[in-house]
C-alpha cells in the first residue's frame, strides 16, 4: 500500500504551489475528509439503526461525528494561518 504522500501527489503538488506546503496539505486532507464523510454517508443509508430505521447505525454516527469535527479543526487551522499572513 502507497503512502498519501504518494497517492495525492499531483494534488499535493498543485495545492503546496497555490497555498504553500502547510495551507496545500491542509487543503488536501480537507478534501479527502470530505470524500470519506460522503462514502460513510452513502453507507449509513443501508446500515440504519435498529430502533430507529430513519437514521445511521450509531457507529456510522459516531464516525460522521468524528470527522466532521476533524473537519472542523482542520478550517480552523487554515483560518488561523490565512489570518497570521494577513498580518505579516
């Protein structure tokens, strides 16, 4: 198995060169969490909850959670470091 340094290489490259190395991979780690959260998304829609059909299982929950809080943070870095160039 490939590292992601080896399977996101065009697009690391492409993002490193239009935001810089850290704000490039911070872009591109937003991206796949992105991707991830629609691909569990998809699958909770046939791995529902026993008492309740119209929602995810809890673990598919959990997991939705997880990542869209790790989504979270990572937009906060990227504000704070947007807001740190501003200021130079």
């Amino acid at each position: 198995m490939a590292n992601v340094f080896d399977d996101q290489r065009e697009t690391l490259e492409k993002h490193e060169f239009m935001l810089g190395p850290a704000r490039g991979r911070l872009a591109v780690t937003l991206d796949m969490l992105t991707d991830a959260l629609i691909l569990v998304g998809q699958h909770g829609v046939y791995c529902t909850s026993t008492r309740n059909p119209t929602v995810p299982a809890l673990d598919i929950q959990a997991v939705l959670q997880q990542m869209t809080g790790a989504k979270e943070l990572i937009q906060s870095v990227m504000r704070e470091l947007e807001k740190q160039k501003a200021a130079e």
